[in-house]
C-alpha cells in the first residue's frame, strides 16, 4: 500500500555523556527524513522517524529495541550511538530478525559479523592500523598507550594491544583513566617516563581528548602524540587551548572535507552534506553524524534496490552494497562485511595552526 | 624520580581542590539543613556553562562570570524554597531523592537550553605550565588553590565567628530552638542555598579552564564533591578540604604508582576504609547524642 | 494587659489542640498555666511565640495585634519562650548556645549579660566550651533558661522549667523566676510542680483538654477542691 | 548476697569525670534509688550498668557475675532493663508493637521459620501481642492499645517505656526519671506501679529528683556527688544528713 | 477466614489478581517485556525496602549486588557451562557471603555517612565489572545464554512472565513474613532507636547486618534473573545510577510498605516509556515528576494513597 510508511526506528544517546555523538545523529536523521519525504519519500511511501533517547544508557536501549520491533513495528533500525548500547541489543535484533545498522565505534560489533548486524563509522581496528602505518614511516616502534574507560575506549586500547605484533610494534605503557575525569597528568607522566617510549597513542572521546591534549603540551612532552578518529571534531582543537598542535589522527573524509582535492571522490557528497547540516542546525559538523548519514542513505539505497521493505530482501541488498559513497567512505559490503570500509577511508590529518592539515 | 612524585602531588592537589570545592558546597547547605544536595554538582555545571553562555553573547569575561554567577545563586534559592523547604522534615533518603530530581530537572533544562558540547573557558592568567623541581603546574591551579585556600577560610570564620554563621549551624541542629532565638529559619534556609550555590558556581568558572564544562560534568563532580565532603566529616568546610585532598591525592598516586585502571576503586577504598575505622569522617568527632 | 488572648484555637492537622483560649497576662505579673499531660500547654506557649499557627482568635501583645507575625519577629519585641524538652544546640559549645540567645540583640550587651548568666549558673562557666548536647539533663534545662534571658525578655514564657531538675535547683529556679518577677519582667510559665507555682504566682489558670476550665489567683486554685485532687494529688 | 554489684568504677569524658571510684550494690527485691544534683553522673552510672558505655576502669557484677563491657543486648538475657532520661520510644511502630519489642527475648525469632511464615511463629506473635495488650492494661495505658506510638501525649510515653521495660520480665528495673514532667497526681502513680513491681520481686533502681517519690518508695537511697558517693542509707537517714542537705536537698522543705 | 481479614494478605491477594488477569491487556512482546522488567525491579526493591525502609538504612549501592548476581550467572553459564539454576544459587551465596563481611563495618555506619559507604562499594563493584574484561567483558558487556531448568527454557515471553509473576510473589510473600514476624519488628525497632531495641535484647549489629544479606540476595536472584532474561550484560547494571534508581523506586512507592516497593519499581520503570513523548523535555518531566511526588506525597505512593482511601472511607 502506497499510504503506508516506511517506518525507521532510533535508539540513540541524544542525552548523557555520549550526547555528543547521540545529538549530531539525530538531528541529521530529522534533516535528511524531511528532505527525502519532501521529495516524494522512498517508493513513493513517505519515511517515519521514531527516536527514543538512550542517554547512552545500554541498560535503557535494550527496552526501546524490543519497543521499536514489537510496538511500533518499525522496518529497519538505524541506531545506537555508542557501542555498549549497540551490544546489548544485538541479541534482541537477531532473535526478532530485522537489519540493523549501528553508529557504534568498535569493531566487535561486525566482527564475527551477525546476520542483521551493519554499522557505519570506521572501526578502530582500521583506525589503528591507519596510525600503525604512520608511525612507522616516522620510525617509532614503542609506544606508550593512554585510554579511557567507556566501550569504545576500551576496544580500541585492545586492538592496539593485539596488532601491536603484527604491525611489529611495541606498547611500553598502558594507562587508563576514568569517566568524568579531569586531569590526566599521573597518566602521561608515567607515560613520558616509561623507558624507550617514542610516541603516545590516545583511545578515546568526547572532551577527555581535550584533556589529554593540554596535559600532554602541560607537561612538555616531546615526543608525537596521536589520538584516534574519536577526537575528529573541531571543538577537540578548540578546547584543548594549544595542546592540539601537532596531535596526529585518521579521521573520515568529511573532517577535513575543504581541504581535499575536487578530484576526491568524496568530495561532493561530503560538502553537500556538512554545507546542509551547518545551515539548518548552526553548528559544526562533526564526523558522528556523518555515520548516521551514511547510515540512513545505505538504507533508503537498499530498501530502492529491493523495491520493498520485507525484512530478508532488505538485508540481502544491503549485503550487496557496492562502492556506495557515503560521507565516511566508499562503501562495499557482503555477507562477510557488515562495514564495507577499508583502511583507505582515513586520512591522516595531523593539527595545523588551529585546524586540521590532511598528510600527504 | 622526586620529580615523578612531584608532578602525581601536583596533579592530585589540582583535582582534589577541584573536589574540595565541590565538597564546601555540601558542607554549607549541610550545616544549615542537614540536608545533602544531590543537585550540588549542577550548581557547578551552571556557573561553567553560564559563563560560557554569556561570553558567547559577546560579554566580557568578568561580567560573564558575575551574571553566571547571580544565575546560579537564583536556581540555588529557587530550589531551597520550591523544593527543599516544602520536605524540610522529611526522612533524609526523601531529600536525597528530591535534590536528585532536582539535579535531573536542572541538567535536563540546561540541556535544552544550552547544547550538549563541550566547551573550554579561557585560563585566568594565561596557559604555560610552571616548572617546579622537574614538574609542571597549571597557573589555574594556582587559582584554585589560592581560591580555596581564601573561601575556607572565609567561611571558617563564617561559621564559628559571626552569628550569622553560628545561627546557620544552629538551625540544622535545633530549628525550633533557632525560631524561638528569633533567627528567621527559613531565611537562614534561603541564605545557606544562596552561599553553596555560589561557591559551587564559582568552583565551576574555576575549573572550566581545566576540565572544559558541559552540561553534564555535575554528575562525577558532585558525586566526588560528596566523597570529600563526607570524608571530611560533614558540615566541617576544613574536612571537606581535607577530604577532597585526600580523593584527588589518593586518585593521583594510584595512578602513577599502582593501577590506573583501578585508581578511582582506590579512592573508594580509602574512603572505605577511614569511614569503618572513624565512622564520622575525618573531622566529624564524636556523636553527642545522650539518652 | 501586656498579653491578651482571646478565643485562641490552634491544631495539629485534624486534631484540635487548643479550643477558644481567653487568657491575660498584665505587665510585671507572674501567671502560671497548669494542666494534666497533653492537655495543650505547651501548644499555647507555641501559638504565643508564633512557632505554631493560631486556627482562630488573636494575639495581642502591649495592645498590638501579633496573631500574623513570624516567630522572630516576636523574638524581636520581647516574646521569649523556654521550651519544653530542653531544647538546646547539642553540638554547638554552651557558650555558643548562650550568644544565640542574645541573637536578636548589640553584641557589646550581650557580652556583659553572658558574664551575668555565668554568675548565676556558675556550671555553665565551667562548661562553658563543651558541647551543650553531652550536659546532664539539668545543666542543659539551665542553659535554655539561661539562654532565654540572653534575649531580655519583655515576657518570659515558661514551658516546665522544674522539669527533671534536682530539689536545690528548682528551688533556684523558682528564686530565679520570683527575682525576675520581681525585677519587672512578665512571666507566663508552665509547670508540672503545681505546689510551688500557684504559690509564687500571681494569678493562674487551669487548662483541661485544650479549654480553660479554672482560673483565679494563686492562692485560691491552691485551696481549689478540684485542683487539689486533679493536680497536687492529695 | 547481692544481685547488682559495682566495684571501683571510673567513667569520665575527655577530662570530665563523670563517675569515680563508685562502688555500691542492691540488694535483691529492694528499690534502691540514686539520687545527686544534676550532673553528679546518675544517668552516667546508669549507662555504665546496662552496657551503654563502657567505664574508664572497674567491674559491674550482676549475682557475682562480671558483666562489665558485654554489650547492651547480652544484659537482657541476664534480666536487666531500663528506661531512659530522654525518652527512646520506636516512633516508627504502634504503642502495642513498642511493648511487644520488650518481649524480644521472648519470642520465637528465628530467622528461617520467621521467613517462612511458619505457624509456630504466628502462634508465637499472638501469645506476644496478648502479652503485650496485658502489660498495658496493667500500667494503665489500655486506652492507647490501638494507637500508633507518634500519637501519643508525652506523658502516655513515658508509660509506654515503662510497659515496655516490665514485658522483657527483667530481674532488675532501671528507671531514669520516670516522673519527670508529670503532676503530682501523675507522680503518685507512678509511685503505686513501682511499688507494684517491687512486690513482685523485680529489684527497682530508681534516679528521681521528686523527693517525695523518692522518700515514700526506697528502701536503699545512694546519693552521688560529681562523680562520687556522697552518702548511702535509708530514706530518714539521707533526709538528716548535712552533706545531703547541703548538695542537693536545700534547706527549704519541700514537698510537704 | 481470619487470614483472610488480614491486610497483608488481602494485599497478596489483590496482587497475585493482578499479576493473572494483567497478560488479557498486553498487546505485544514489548508491554510484555516491561512488566517482566517491572517484576525484576520490584523484587530488589521489596528486598531493599527491608533495609531501608523498615531498618531504616541507606544503601546506595545496591545496583552493585545485583550486577555481582548478574554477572555470576552470566559469566558461569555462558563460560563455564553451569546449570543456570546452579549458578543463580551459587551467585546468591556468593553476593550473601560478602554482604556478610561488608555489613559489619558498613552497617557501622549512620545517616549520610552510610549512604557514602554503600555509594562507594557499589561503586568499587561496578568498577571491578568494568576492569576485568577477560571475564565480564568491560563496558562492552557480555551475552548471556538462555535460562533452562532441567532442559526447559522460558523460550517466549509469556513464560518468562509467569516465572518472574511467580517469583515476585514469593518475594513479597518472604518480605511479608518477616516484617509481621518478630524479627520484622526487632528491624523496626532498630529503626527507631537503637539503643532501646538492645535494651530490649535486639542484637542491633546482627540484625542490620541480616537485613544487609537478606537484600543483597534478593537484588543478587534478581539480576540472575535479569541476566538471562535479557541474554545480554552490561556493567552499568551495578553502577551509581541504577542504586539511585533502585532507591528512588523504594521511596516513590513508600517506605517501609512492601507493596509501595512493587508500586514505586513499577511506575519508575514505565515513566520512561510514556516520558517518550516529551522528547527533549524528557529529562526535565522526569525530575520534576520525582520531586513533586516526593514533596506532596512525601511518605510515598502507597501510604500516602492508603491513608488517603482510609480517611475517605471513614
Ligand atoms: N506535633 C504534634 N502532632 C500532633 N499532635 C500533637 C503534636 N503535639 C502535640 N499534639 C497533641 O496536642 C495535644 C496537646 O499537646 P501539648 O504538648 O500542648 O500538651 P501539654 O499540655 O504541653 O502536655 P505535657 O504536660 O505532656 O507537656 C495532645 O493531645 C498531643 O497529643
Ligand atoms: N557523652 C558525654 N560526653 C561528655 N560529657 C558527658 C557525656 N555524658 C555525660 N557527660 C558529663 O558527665 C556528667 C554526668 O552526667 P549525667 O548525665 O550522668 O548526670 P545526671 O546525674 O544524670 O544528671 P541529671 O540529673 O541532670 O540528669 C555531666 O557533667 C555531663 O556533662
Ligand atoms: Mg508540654
Ligand atoms: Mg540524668
């Protein structure tokens, strides 16, 4: 029936501590389901939003994953800001059977892959390897690691841990610091003492990155410093007052999107997008709504291909995917990849005066 | 080596001031109410994200901190009389889960008020680390420092040199007594909200600088505030400096010496472990209850 | 007349505590209120200082209606009340509990009356830097007292004052309220020791179930055949 | 032979003696009253006897069993209970539940069978509520058996410890003030239920300051004196004594 | 009959009504799935509400015993393969033995100096579940197999509603039990003054550290429960913000009232639900709604609504 919606359901963290990844998506979600509707929706049924907030909570998704499936009966789910969340309603997702496209970091939610189970941003597996690959073209080879405590944090310190080997590495330190905390220099002193270390690598998000920064330029560490795609996001520079300079990270595309060449296959598609997302909401652009974006317009793409929301052909186009081009990269999935991103979605953009500088 | 511990000291001094003046602001809505504000820590987030506020309206900086600071003074006596004052003799575990509504309703207006970035308040002098003996320090923890160092002993004064002060403490002891002494109660009520929040609002512009503000960094401050404070002995401002030292001390050598993994579990268990042996704090003295 | 209540209700929620109280207190008397447990005494000293709120009828003190005023602001015009219970600031030192008492007052007097208080309750002196929660029962229900004259009551209202003290000590304090007494001061006081106070007070009333049912003076509510049986237990 | 004896004991806070060098002992079956100015550490001993605090140096022996420094809860095996200066009534609970608390030791409180509901128990509460309305009845307080306990007059409480200290069935009777804020005529009462009680054989010490109690019901009378024993004898005897008079009594006769 | 008369247990009897006829009214799995939830939350609750609202004592870490329980099912039957029925009883006697050794010196403690006690060792568990990734995960949380007894699964909703029914029931059969027994009373005494209720031969210290255990296991069968039911853990099943959620539950449905805890689990764990439509506002209804309960209805829901009905009837 032509009436009857198409009905997309959301679960993110727009309040709480990870409402800066929750906040951007959803506010690209409202955007982007109003210009489609208003240019004539998806198979000429119109798209329906219906986001609950999660407050980053995993322990309040799980109930608003089984509300969206049994209650409101949505089609598809384009959710979960961070990857606790993500988690904890794999479960529910596989059991009820209905594609699922997560915003979460870690690479532990595609990896093993689950049936339903896709997700959009870069995982910190690509991003490591990208910063593996970095650092040994300046030849460092012992690091010492900084990491917060939240899930993606924590992923990310693992997979630093277990490429370390492969990529010939060595992790000298391994400090942690706790939510909410505000200073960290314990932590990057012990770092900086540690014997043969050549380089800090930080895990994590949200103003800790910051933090980290200014303590790191506080106590006049010398040697480079680099954070992950986590820290992809202007107010990182801002805030740190100074203490950005010099930081080096893989960020997507969409970061440093003025700074490409016209030739970037993304380069369209990117502004396009973060011209939209600053004139409606007056903001920055950051990379996480970038995922929701992505994630919205693989799903609009495969429910097109399959000319119709059952659940089984949805995902079958999904998994077919083929160098779609998103904001965060070039997109080409199967049933052995719930990503479809590689490593050479990144670029590696080190802070220049205040603003990012892509290398190379 | 020393330098090591230098720098751990510095940086557990910074955050335990932060805590310590976190804390104060327990102690005095404590010392006239008995009660524990849970919405402490808002008091805190309110005088960040206020200053941040009217800076971005293109206001200079002192003016900023002052109008953010009347604002928080206004919600501080806002939630004394429409929250606090109609349960005054209510069980304490309802006032702990008034102030916690109240600290709800607080974030989530910010929230809607005001976005949920975050944001960084430029240093009070200027951002190049200090070396002492091998170890660097933040000019705005010097600030802090020296602030704290001033508010308590401004309020030590406070509470044992002037009547207003003691009518204050007298208040939470014995509300009927202090009526019938001629003290306005519900005044000394209003006053004692008005003080913490400006002394949480004014701990909030201090550190915004140093652990940037949003609208939820209430939540670990307040919650450490409140370890301080009960650390301390309660309604003590000198315990509650005490007690946020020896959080932030504690956090930091942890840190640097044992398990950073596990530093904030051993900040719990040091508290843990003064409550079991001085079931007060550290300051709290004895019980004087006779029967 | 100093005091007037007239038709004076007060209650606790739904229970009526005081019924249409008329009582007079005149300048420089010394009136005494005795009634069974719970007959509502200590409610009408409460509704005197403003600590309780009157349902009905009016307060007036030195021809001034005060029925509307907060309790400290009668602190302010002299409305001084003893409470019942021994009321003091268990963690605050005894003398920090007796500068409270002067709260409404300079603070160059209320230095020279702290040295009075110490004169006549020399054990406050001596305790004067413990805390007044750890004082034996009778030090505290003197320094309440003391604490009240901190405030120099125009009228002192007395809710049991004897209460739990020993027989030397009540009989200082009944020689403290006839000094007062006799030093002008308006003393309205409640007391469990029938005996002593219709025989040092002017007049007296009789309140049985929240109503006054006798009054008259002293002297004559102590031969009072009901009196007798009801409260001097004879 | 004696059932509560004290030896040598010392109490004092942070450099107040509040008891020194107290030695006494009751006589079982008596009423045995303390009396001493305000301060001279009656509640003090009172504390020391029932476990409350625990003295400085000294031993409490209870029929020639040391006792000092068990706790509070073990002494009401041994059948010693109190009432309190500043009343301790469970607000929480209604005026019957205050007395059946009394009856504790008792009652069957095992945990599991409590858990599980077994009718044991309920027998056991039954009899313990019965017991409880009984004891009320007898002290007077059979108007207040359906009240909660925050309703109650002042003067109704200070029963209400009373009922609640006799149904534990105590072999000795501490009372603190029990007239204190009562009315002559009150006072008497008070007076005939102690006198009851004695009858039955339950020893009585008693801390009083209205000496007309005091001198009507005591069989023993110990006067203390900051911290320390002024004087001990029968009523007539501590009525003539200078030092008694001198310290606590005053020269006004009082009380008829 | 005269069993009958008894409100405690006309009380048990309106509930077990309740927990019968409720399933006519639910529409899909998901109502199903909250009031399953709700069940969950109100047997901690009816056990936390022996602590706090009968002995009078904070805890605000309860969330911790609970993510223990949790977590000891989890982590035993999906790694270790245990009997989940073997591992929630193993869970429970581990959560009540450190309960145990916790209750002495925590329960020395009084007032806000016991809510900072219980805070920090809720806090310390919650950390623990967090650090120790190689077993429960990290923050990332751990999946948890489905629940069997004797090869039978509560394979659908339904099933799992009438088990957690079934469960709740006995809870607040055992919490009625020994609140009208006299250990219940010697709680309440203790409540009320201490020094009285050991005067009295109420061993204070035994009996706040019972009542300590007795709640811990409750919360500990209950986050086993929770374990399987949900197939997924997280550590913020022991964190800060669930005690305080538990807590509020016990005081929104009335202290020391075992059906106010049923009614307080269940309105805190459906106001999110119907807050949904506020949307932005959401956060800020919610904490006006705890404070306005708690300021005109201070005594809580249930013995405010009681007294309210008796008054009404007389
Ligand atoms: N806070 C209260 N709430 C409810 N009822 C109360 C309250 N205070 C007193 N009452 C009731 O009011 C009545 C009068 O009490 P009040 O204390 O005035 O008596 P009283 O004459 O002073 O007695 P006492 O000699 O015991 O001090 C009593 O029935 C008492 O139960
Ligand atoms: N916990 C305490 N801390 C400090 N001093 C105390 C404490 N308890 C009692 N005292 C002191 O010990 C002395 C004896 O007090 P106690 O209460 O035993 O006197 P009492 O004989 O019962 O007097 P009253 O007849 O007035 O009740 C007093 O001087 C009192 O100040
Ligand atoms: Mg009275
Ligand atoms: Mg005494």
């Amino acid at each position: 029936k032509a009436e009857e919606t198409i009905k997309i359901g959301s679960f993110l963290a727009v309040t709480g501590g990870a409402s800066f990844l929750g906040d951007p998506e959803k506010k690209t979600l409202d955007m982007y389901v109003e210009k489609i509707n208003s240019e004539g929706g998806v198979l000429g049924r119109k798209l329906e939003l219906i986001v609950y907030d999660s407050g980053g909570d995993p322990k309040k998704a799980v109930p608003f994953a089984k509300r969206l499936i049994s209650d409101d009966k949505v089609d598809i789910l384009l959710a979960g800001s961070t990857t606790g969340a993500t988690m904890a309603v794999i479960p529910i997702v596989e059991k009820a059977g209905i594609p699922f496209i997560s915003f979460g970091g870690a690479g532990v939610i595609i990896n093993p892959v689950k049936k339903w189970v896709f997700k959009t941003p870069h995982t910190d597996t690509l991003a490591v390897q990208k910063i593996y690959n970095d650092m040994k073209s300046r030849g460092i080879s012992k690091i010492g690691l900084l990491s917060g405590s939240g899930g993606f944090d924590k992923s990310c310190r693992k997979n630093v841990l277990d490429l370390a080997d492969g990529a010939g590495m060595g992790v000298v330190a391994d400090e942690t610091h706790g939510k909410g905390d505000t200073d960290m220099t314990a932590q990057i002193t012990k770092i900086k003492n540690s014997a043969g270390v050549q380089a800090m690598l930080y895990c994590g998000f949200g103003g800790a990155t910051s933090i980290v920064a200014k303590n790191f330029k506080q106590l006049g560490v010398d040697i480079p410093h680099y954070q992950t795609h986590g820290s992809a996001s202007k107010s990182f520079i801002k805030n740190a007052d100074g203490g950005a300079e010099g930081v080096r990270l893989p960020a997507a595309a969409l970061v440093v999107v003025d700074a490409l060449p016209d030739s970037h296959p993304q380069k369209k598609v990117a502004s396009a997008y973060k011209k939209m997302y600053e004139a409606k909401t007056g903001s920055e652009i950051s990379s996480f709504g970038g995922h929701a974006y992505d994630g919205l317009m693989l799903a609009v793409e495969a429910i097109t291909r399959a000319g119709t929301t059952d659940k089984a052909a949805v995902l079958a186009e999904l998994e077919k995917t083929n160098n779609f081009i998103g904001v965060d990269g070039i997109y080409t999935m199967s049933p052995t990849d719930h990503l479809g991103l590689d490593e050479a979605s990144f670029v590696m953009v080190e802070v220049k005066d205040g603003d990012w500088k892509m290398l190379k | 080596m020393f330098a090591e511990f230098l720098q751990f000291l510095f940086s557990g001094i910074t955050v335990g001031a932060i805590y310590a003046l976190v804390g104060l602001g327990f102690a005095i809505i404590y010392n006239a109410s008995n009660v524990i504000n849970f919405a402490q820590g808002e008091f805190v987030m309110l005088g960040g994200m206020g200053t941040v506020f009217f800076i971005g309206l293109g206001l200079p900086m002192p003016l900023a901190v002052l109008l953010a600071v009347s604002l928080t003074v206004i919600v501080g006596f806002g939630l004394e009389r429409f929250a606090v004052e109609p349960a005054r003799d209510a069980p304490i575990v309802t006032l702990i889960i008034i102030t916690i509504g109240a600290s709800i309703f607080l974030r989530g207006a910010a929230q809607l008020v005001w976005d949920r970035n975050f944001h960084s308040v430029a240093s009070f002098s200027g951002s190049d680390p200090i070396m002492i003996g091998g170890a660097s320090i933040l000019p705005q923890s010097l600030w802090i420092l020296g602030c704290t160092v001033v508010i308590v002993i401004a309020l030590h004064m406070f509470f044992n040199h002037s009547m207003t002060g003691k009518s204050i403490i007298a208040t939470s002891h014995n509300p009927l007594a202090a009526k019938l002494m001629g003290i306005n109660t519900s005044m000394v009520l209003l006053m004692s909200f008005g003080l913490s929040a400006l002394l949480g609002a004014s701990a909030g512009i201090l550190i915004a600088p140093i652990s940037l503000t949003y609208t939820g960094v209430g939540i670990m401050l307040g919650l450490k505030g409140f370890c301080a404070a009960v650390l301390g002995g309660l309604g003590k401002p000198m315990g509650a400096i005490a007690g946020g030292l020896l959080v932030g001390i504690s956090e930091a050598m942890t840190a640097g010496y044992i398990s950073s993994a596990y530093k904030d579990a051993v900040a719990f268990i040091i508290i843990l472990a003064v409550l079991f042996l001085m079931p007060n704090g550290l300051f709290g003295g004895r019980g004087t209850e006779r029967v | 007349m100093l005091l007037e209540i007239r038709n004076l209700s007060s209650q606790y929620g739904r229970i009526k505590a005081l019924r249409g109280i008329d009582v007079d207190v005149d300048e420089g008397e010394l009136v005494a209120l005795v009634g069974a447990n719970g007959a509502g005494k200590t409610t009408l000293l409460r509704t005197i200082s403003g600590v309780q709120p009157a349902s009905e009828g009016s307060v007036m003190l030195a021809k001034r209606e005060i029925t509307s005023f907060s309790s400290s602001r009668r602190v302010k015009l002299g409305v001084i009340q003893v409470p019942e219970g021994r009321q003091v600031f268990g963690p605050m030192s005894v003398e920090d509990n007796l500068i409270l008492g002067s709260y409404t007052r300079e603070r160059a007097e209320a230095a020279r009356t702290i040295e009075e208080m110490y004169t006549r309750f020399p054990v406050l002196k001596e305790k004067r830097h413990q805390m007044a929660g750890t004082l034996s029962g009778g030090q505290q229900q003197m320094l309440t007292m003391g604490r009240a004259l901190m405030a120099k009551p125009r009228i002192l209202l007395l809710d049991e004052p004897s209460m739990g003290l020993a027989p030397l000590l009540v009989d200082e304090i009944f020689e403290i309220v006839s000094q007062l007494r006799a030093a002008g001061t308006t003393i309205f006081m409640v007391e469990q020791n029938a005996f002593m106070a219709l025989e040092i007070a002017d007049r007296a009333y009789v309140l049985e179930a929240g109503q006054i049912t006798l009054s008259g003076t002293g002297k004559e509510l102590l031969s009072n055949e009901k009196v007798i049986e009801a409260y001097l237990g004879i | 032979m004696s059932m509560l004896r004290v030896e040598n004991l010392n109490m004092s806070f942070g450099g107040v003696h509040a008891v020194e060098n107290m030695s006494f002992s009751v006589i079982p079956g008596t009423i045995h009253s303390i009396i001493g100015p305000n301060g001279a550490g009656k509640t003090t001993l009172f504390n020391l006897i029932t476990g409350v605090y625990s003295p400085s140096s000294g031993r409490v022996f209870f029929n020639d069993r040391d006792i000092t420094n068990i706790p509070t809860f073990e002494l009401a095996k041994y059948g010693i209970s109190r009432t309190f200066q500043n009343l301790q009534i469970f607000f929480n609970m209604s005026a019957v539940e205050n007395v059946m608390v009394g009856n504790h030791l008792k009652t069957d409180s095992r945990f599991l069978p409590a858990l599980f509901g077994l009718s044991s128990i309920k027998r056991g509460e039954r009899e313990c509520r019965e017991r409880a309305e009984q004891i009320m009845c007898d002290v007077g307080l059979e108007k207040f058996i359906g009240s909660d306990a925050d309703s109650m007059p002042y003067g109704a409480l200070k029963w209400l410890e009373i009922a609640r200290a006799l149904a534990s069935e105590p072999a000795v009777l501490l009372l603190d003030e029990p007239a204190a804020g009562l009315n002559p005529s009150e006072t008497s009462e008070i007076d005939d239920l102690i006198k009851r009680v004695a009858e039955k054989g339950i020893t009585v010490i008693l801390v009083e300051h209205d000496m007309k109690l005091v001198m009507g019901v005591s069989d023993h009378i110990l006067v203390l004196d900051s911290g320390r024993k002024l004087a001990e004898g029968t009523a007539e005897e501590i009525r003539k004594n200078p030092d008694v008079i001198e310290a606590y009594l005053g020269h006004r006769r009082r009380a008829r | 009959m005269n069993a009958l008369s008894k409100p405690e247990t006309g009380g048990i009897l309106s509930l077990a009504l309740v927990i019968a006829i409720l399933p006519a009214f639910l529409p899909n799995s998901f109502y199903f799935d909250v009031v399953i939830l709700v069940g969950i939350n109100a047997i901690v609750c009816v056990g936390l509400n022996l602590l706090i609202g009968y002995t009078g004592q904070i805890s605000l870490g309860h969330a911790g015993f609970f993510g223990l329980g949790a977590y000891f099912s989890g982590i035993l039957v999906s790694i270790h393969g245990w009997p989940p029925l073997v591992a929630l009883i193993a869970g429970a006697v581990f959560v009540g033995v450190l309960a145990y050794i916790l209750a002495r010196p925590v329960m020395k403690l009084r007032g806000h100096y016991l809510a900072m006690g219980t805070l920090g060792m809720g806090i310390v568990i919650s950390i623990v579940l967090n650090q120790e990734g190689d077993l429960t995960g990290g923050p990332d949380g751990m999946p948890v197999d489905a629940f069997s007894v004797f090869g039978w699964e509560p394979g659908n909703e339904l099933t799992w509603y009438w088990m957690v029914g079934g469960l709740l029931l006995i809870a607040v059969w055992l919490a009625l039990n020994l609140i009208n027994s006299p250990v219940g009373r010697a709680l309440r005494a203790v409540h009320g003054s201490e020094v009285a209720a050991s005067v009295a031969g109420v061993d204070v210290a035994r009996y706040k550290s019972l009542v300590f255990v007795v709640s811990a296991v409750f919360a500990s069968v209950a986050g086993s429960l929770f374990a399987h039911y949900s197939g997924f853990l997280t550590p913020s099943e022991a964190d800060f913000f669930h005690s305080i959620e538990l807590v509020t539950m016990v005081v929104l449905g009335g202290m020391a009232s075992v059906f106010g805890a049923v009614v307080g689990a269940a309105v805190l764990t459906l106001l999110p639900q119907l807050l949904t439509v506020f949307h932005d506002y959401e956060m800020l209804v919610f904490g006006a709604a705890m404070m306005i309960t708690m300021i005109f209805m201070r005594r809580g829901l249930v013995p405010t609504l009681q007294s309210a009905f008796n008054r009404w009837r007389k």
